[in-house]
C-alpha cells in the first residue's frame, strides 16, 4: 500500500515538518530505511543516524529538528510508528480454510462462526473454539478447553484439557498450555506424582511467543493476566499469576505458587523461586534471580536478586576484588609490620 | 467422588481429630479450600493459615493441635494427602481410541495390546509400542524406537530412530528424545558433523515435562534413571547419565558426558559444564552453575557453584561491597596519614 | 561395515603404529571400546586412558606413543575420527517417502526432485522445497517460505512464512522458525503489537539443535550465518545476525537486534542483551550475560561478562569474601584502638 505524508501525519495526528506529498510504500530502520520508506527516531541514542538515513520520512519526538529531513512530529514516536507501520502493511492475515477436512474434530465439539481448523489439527472432546479463532495445522485443543474469540494458535501447540483461553489471544508455535504442573511427594526416596486438577486461565488479549511451557495448577488455576506478553521458551509453573499487561522476555522462568503482579517486566532468563509475591510495576533485569517477595515497583538484578542500583554497585566492584584483596593485605602487612617496629600497643 | 473424613483416614491410615462424618468431596490448598474440601499443612510455615482456612479437614503432622478444625494426623502430610487426592479424583484418564485410521502406523512396527495411537500420530518402521501406552496426536515415534507397557506421551512429542522408553514413563507434550548430540571436529574453521550413532534410555517411571530435549550419544547411551522426574524446558546433553530418582526444576541444563548420580535435586535454571561427575543426593541451587565434580551429599549454589553456606555467605558479603571498598580506602588513607605524620617507620 | 586398520588408516592419510590387519567394525569412547573398535585421544587429559583400553586401535596426534596398542597417528585426531565415524557408520540414512497421500501439499507450493513430504505435513501455498530434501511428519512450511537442496526438518518443526532456509540445512524437531519478534509499543500502559513484517534467512550448513526459537525481524531479516551450530533451545531475537561458523551450546539466548561475528562460541545458558555487536572469534562463557560491545577474540565470563582472566580472577576471591570482610573489621579495630591508645594523630 503507498499513502502520502500527509496521509500518514494525519493518521497519527502527527506535525509535518517538510514535503507532505512524499509516497511511502515501506518501513524500515533508520539504518536500513531508503527512497520510499518511513522511519522513526524513539531513542536519542540514535539521534546522529538522523544524518545518515536515507528514508523519505522519520517519525520523531515533538522536539527533534529537521536536518533537511522531511520529519513527522508527534509526542510518542515508537507507537505512532506502530501505527504507521500497520497502516502500511497491516497484521498478518490468516487464510480463511474453514473446517478442513484433514482435521480432527470431536463431535462433542464446537466451532464458532468463521473459525478456520486447519489440516492436522485435533479438536478434542467437548472443546469450545470460539468464532473467527484460527488453529493452524498439528495443534491439539484438549477436552473440554476452551479458546475465545479472534485468537490465533500456529502450528504444533497442544493446549491440555479443561483449560480456558480468553478472546484475541495469539499463541505461537510449539508453545505448550496446561501440563502437568512439577508435583510429587517424595516418600522414601521414591516421588509419588500428585494429580494436578487444576486448570490454566489465558486471558484476553495476551500473545505467548515461540516454545512457551504454561503449567496447569495443582487445584485451582495458574492464570496469565489479560493484555501480557510473553517471548519464546518462558516457563511458568504451576498455580502462579501473572498480572496484566506484563512482559516477559524470552527464557524467563517463574516457579510455581508466584504472584506477580500486573505491569511487570521480566528481562530475559530471569527466574523466581516459588511461593513469593512479587508487586505491580516490578522490573527484573535479565539472569536475576528474585529469591524474595519484591514491593510495587522496585527494579532489581543479580542472583540473587538487589535492588538495582545496589546490585549495579556491587557489579562495579566485583572486577576490582583481586585489587582490593591485595590491598587489604598489605595494610595487614603494613599494620602490623609498623606496631612491631615501633613497640607501640595494639 | 464423595468420601467422609473416616474413609479419609482409613485410606491414609490416620487420626482423626473431631468429625468423621464430614463428607469430602474436592482438594484445595489451605487459603482457597472451602466446605467439603480436604487441605494439608506439611510446611509450619502456613501454621497460621489452619485459623482462616474454610477447609472441612486438615491432612497434619502427628503434633499439630487442631484449634477447632478436624484434622486428619499421619506421618507424612503431604504423602498422604497426595493419597487422598488420588482417592478423590484419580490420576487424568485417557479415553481409549485404538489405532486411529488417522494415524500412520509402519507394517513393521509392533503394537501392544489395548494401546492407543491417536491421530496424526506416526509409528515408524520396526517401533515397537508396549501394552496400555496412549500416544496422543501429533507424535513421532522414530525407526526402531521402542516404548514401553503403561506410558503416556502427550501431544507434539518426537522420539527420534533407536531409543529405548521404559514402562509407565510419562512424556508431556514438545518434549524432543534422542536429537542429534552437539558434536563437530572442526578443521580450518569449518565445523564437521560427528554422526551421532548412540542412542538414548529412558528408563521405568520417568516423567518429563513440556519442551525438555534430550541429546542422543554420540556413541553409547545418553540415560535417565529409573523414577526420575524433569520439569519444562530441561536440556540433556549426549551420553550424560542422571541416576534414578533425581529431580530437575524447569530449564536446567546439563551438558554432555556427565554423570550424575541418583536422588539428585536440580534448582531452575542450573547449569552442569559437560564431563563432570556429581555424586549421589547432590543439590544444586536454581541458578547456580557447576564447573567442578561434586562429591555425594554436596549442596552447592552460585555460578560458579560453591558450597552453599560459602555461597550464601558470599552473597551476604556481595551487597556491602561498595561499602567495604570505602572503608578499604578510608583505612589506607588514615594510615598513609598516620605513618607519615606521626615519623614512624613502615 | 568392517574395515581394516590400513583402509582406516588410508582414509585419513595416518601413519599406523602396530598391527595393519585388525579388523574394525564400531567406534567408541576410550573407556568403553572393545575388540573390534577405534577410538580416539584428542585430549591429552584422558591420555592414561590408553592404559586401559581395550579398543583395537587409537586414532591419535602425531606424537603419541604406542604402549603396545596398534595406533593411527594424524595432525588432527579428533577430525580424523571424525572421518573413520562417517567411513564406518554414515551419516543417519532418510527412507525414501516421496510426497506422501497423508501430507497437505498447496498447489501453489513447488516440491523438488527427490524431496521426501512425510505424513501430516503442510507446504503451504507458494512455499519452495528443494531437490532432496526430507521434511518429517507433523512440520509446517508456511507460506512463501524458500528451503533450499538436501535439507532435513526433523518432526514437529515450524517455519512461519516469507522465511529463507538455505541448502544442507538441518533443523531438529520442536525448534520454531520466524515467529513474531518481540516487539510492541506501550502507550497507555497497553502494549501495542508492532507488525512482525520481516523474515529469516538461515543460510547453507547450519544445523539447529531442538526445540530453538529464532524470532523473524521486525523489518528486515533475521539471520544465521552459513555453517553456524546451535544446540537445543536456543533462543535468538528478532533482527538479529548471527555470523558464520559460530557455535551456540544449549539454552543460549540472544536478544534483538544483536551482530554476533563469525566463528564465536556461546556456551549454555549465556545471555546476550539486544542492540549490541559481538566480533569476530569472541568466546563467551556458559551462563555469562553480555551487556556491551565485544571486539573481535574477546574471550569473557560471568554476569555482568568481562574479559576472562578477570572474571576468574574475581570469581576466586568471590568465596573468600566474608574472610576479607573479617579482615577488614579487624584493621580497622586494631586501627582505632592503636591511634587511641598510643595518643597519635590521625
């Protein structure tokens, strides 16, 4: 699709500074950015790229100058690019396939309106697959699951039974919703599996990435607030909560029995030990190790897990212990080298 | 299923405290339990939970008091209560469906008795399926592969050509046996595939979670023990061995040629360098990484791992680092001061 | 196959040591090779192992001593058994399938010569398979994707569409390619999915272990250089470029928009933040986490990563913390009681 300038500045209500009537077909970075394509300035860390890009048009701040560029200005960058970008190329759409034949559907199933079961694909007993919901092809829907509407599940996900997923949900390939959640009692030696009779609750408008392993719970449910986002080969055990619109970078892990709350960012290989609770607004940098119940909006790192700028401090000083450590003996040395020499009392 | 408290104990082989008439029907934890609920106190640290909880009986220890609840008393609360979990709701069933005409089924391949093969399911040549094993949709079980009486593999699992599953092993859905070993000879700067011409044994009771991949030998056999059990995401490497009995928390990682011995507990996220030998009874903290051969009975924590109280007690001393730099520099300073104002001798 | 020591040795060009009739059949690690098997020493760690032995012959560097074992000295021994492993066993052979009745094969997809299309498999529309290429049952090829000549795709795997997979590519099962990056914009508290309108480009000879996870670029292409390794879940970020011949151990993550160099090692579990270059020939460390930039041959360690010699440095003084904050209490008690008591100034 090719608009204007004009006509992408007035769809993200953006000041025009330069040629309103450029045509733009693409969107591309702004190193990568050339003749045609829009890009955007979010981070002033790239600032001097400005100079270089040979894009027809950068979406920035409300403050950036023009440079001879021909500019969008507007007062969130990064989303007004988003929409930008999916006025120009849209979401990924999903070819309409209905009911496919190759597919396996239980007769105890049912399949709302417009909803597209691919090839491979099996619908189990008394699941419910709501309307123009897509399942692409080598995916299994347990029984009694059921998915809301507008969702998109790729291929090779197996979500087990008795587990509900909300409206507009999309979860990528491979991933795995509502196995047996990690629970034995170990007498005398042997581990005794505990029936995990729980289920897992998706709620709406969450995206799970690539790989993506969700534990049903023991009794109860594990539930994933509505509007979070998780990347690929996230890990979540057993009877936790995560809270809405949280994001979870890729390889995070959080054991079972954890309440995190909504609002959270979890940097990637993250992991929580179970049985805390973790508050709103909670940022975890990658490879932390949280160990403790952690307030509405603390930020931490390390493993284990301090608060960031005390753990950023420690970092610091960690490639100075051999110095310090040799310092620390020669004031010994000096110490007591001088209190002997001098015949004064210690 | 509805039990009363009596048929409870009976089963556990209990002591009631208070109503044997109580009639049981659902399984809860002590916060979320209500009437008709049975729940369990195994941890004191939830002591204060047996005040508010709205459970009908409490599965105790033989010395907990009941402060007006029925208890149910026993040796090992939580064994027990697992007991009564089963009792109450069993372990999932699995709807017998045969060999699906669906599936794709070699000629060569063998099929136990009253086994099912679910759709989309692929037994290759000369497999050989075990009696009362239920292989869900989706899965590929490789030439030559043999599985075993009583086990349950979940949707989406592929167990390459030649490996060895033993009886009522348990294999959750995206989990990957017997892949290729990470093994090249490389040679000016090109990496030369090593074939990968071992196996892998899974032995009799093993369960395995959501997107484990365990590497096939190189030569030999990559082996789990007996009653081992792995949460998600877990990575084996080729020909390591993990003894019978061992637990391994979600996304634990042990490389290749390591043998770890039995009853051996794995924190999420561990990490095991490759050709090392970790004992019997070892406990490796989440997180933490071993690079050394660890003796039986060891506890280690860290990255690298060190004994845990040496690690604990280094982490402890991890956060006031900044702190005793500057006290470093202050006793430096005060003594080059004092040395040189006071002429005496260093 | 049965060889003889001198066709062995022939093969690799080595000099024999011993007996040139012997009969070989089977290959095998030093402790555990019989009559009738070669094995190697490329390590000299393991060089005692020659003692006790019971393999027919030993594939070795040029300046191994016999110790009456029949031996085969060469330059490169570990390459070398490389080489006589693929003369004895071959590389794993793929039955001839054909496009299979049970596979689903759009009409706009073009399938090479000899490509095998096993069961329960989906070439969408206007994806390409090249000539001699096996995909396994249970994958799916979307639509648009390219996969170039003597490719193998081991069950369950999904590549998304508008993806490019080069020749001699293997991927093992469960692994997941050209899934949505991880990108969003978050206005409001709400994250907006930006569109995923990239692709990935895996170029020629690179294998990928199970269950990884390579992200699709946001614009642009994800990709993996040619003849580049990966292990078992492997996590990359969108817009990241992985050079050639690098290889990556299990549960390696690396974050978005990420220049990784050529013939770099990541060992498992190493993390590597987004928007940051890695050079060429850089080594980093099981469970190190990469935060800044690295120049070429950099060799680090740990979380935060530094240059080897000082994380190992820092890691050693690591256990003796609590000695030196002992220590330091202690200078500093002595320090105070000394100036007090001997009246002197400070």
């Amino acid at each position: 699709m090719i608009k204007t300038v004009k006509e992408l500045a007035e769809h993200i209500n953006g000041q025009i500074i330069g040629d309103e009537t450029l045509k733009i077909s693409g969107a591309a970075t702004l190193s990568e950015a050339g003749e045609g394509d829009v890009t955007f300035l979010a981070n002033m860390k790239y600032e001097k790229e400005l100079q270089s890009t040979a894009a027809s048009v950068v979406v920035v701040g409300e403050t950036v100058e023009s440079k001879g560029l021909t500019l969008i200005r507007c007062k969130d960058p990064y989303y007004s690019f988003m929409q930008v970008v999916v006025l120009l190329h849209g979401h990924r759409e999903h070819e309409p396939v209905g009911i496919s034949p190759k597919s396996s559907v239980s007769d105890s199933a049912k399949i709302g309106k417009n909803a597209d079961i691919h090839d491979f694909t099996t619908i189990s007993s008394n699941a419910v697959i709501g309307d123009n919901t897509t399942i692409y092809p080598n995916c299994t829907i347990g029984p009694g699951t059921r998915i809301g509407n507008d969702c998109i599940i790729f291929p090779n996900v197996t979500v087990y039974d008795g587990c509900t997923i909300g409206d507009r949900v999309t979860i990528h390939s491979g991933s795995i919703i509502g196995q047996d959640g990690f629970g034995y009692a170990t007498h005398d030696g042997v581990h005794h599996k505990i029936p995990q009779i729980g289920g897992v609750i998706i709620e709406d408008d969450v995206e799970i990435g690539a790989n993506c392993s969700i534990d049903r719970a023991t009794l109860g449910n594990t539930v994933i607030g509505h509007g979070t986002k998780m990347s690929n080969q996230v890990a979540i055990g057993h009877n936790t909560t995560v809270g809405h619109d949280s994001l979870l970078v890729a390889q995070t892990g959080i054991a079972g029995s954890v309440h995190v709350g909504h609002h959270c960012i979890f940097g990637g290989q993250a992991g929580v030990v179970g049985h805390i609770t973790i508050g709103n607004g909670v940022r975890v940098s990658a490879q932390a190790g949280v160990t403790n119940n952690l307030e509405d909006g603390q930020i931490v790192a390390g493993s284990p897990a301090l608060p960031i700028t005390q753990a950023k401090r420690a970092m610091m000083v960690m490639k100075d212990l051999p110095e310090l450590r040799k310092k620390i003996r020669e004031l010994d040395k000096t110490l007591r080298h001088f209190t002997k020499d001098n015949h004064l009392d210690t």
